[in-house]
C-alpha cells in the first residue's frame, strides 16, 4: 500500500478504519488526540521519498448459513 503522505495515512485510517475508532472512542478528546498522535508516529516509520509505504494482508470472506 502506499499513500502520498503521514498525513493521508492518518486521515484514511481516522475515516476508513472502523477498529481504531471503536478502540479509542471512550477516550476523551485530550487522549483520543494523544493517542491518534501516537498512532501518527508509528505510521511516520513507513514514509520515505515516495510517501508511506507497508506491505499489508487483506482477508476477504463471505459465508451463509446452512438451511434448516
């Protein structure tokens, strides 16, 4: 994956991953924003020239319930 900065990476993960909200969303605002400055600084250890880039995994799955 590779997003064009820090900044991007954040917004994407703020806005598109459902977990990371769900886990900080008891936080109060003073250390929801520490902790998402935090998450800031880990994400800064995959940016380099062409922005931040990190091998990820996806798994897709799907199923249905067997009929009765």
């Amino acid at each position: 994956m590779s997003i064009a900065s820090v900044g991007d990476a954040l917004t994407m993960m703020q806005e598109a991953f459902g977990a990371y909200r769900a886990v900080l969303a008891d936080l109060d605002d003073e250390k929801r924003d520490v902790a998402w400055n935090e998450i800031k600084d880990c994400i800064g250890q995959f940016s380099g020239q062409g922005g931040v880039s990190a091998d990820m995994t996806f798994l897709l799955a799907s199923g249905t319930n067997p009929p009765n």
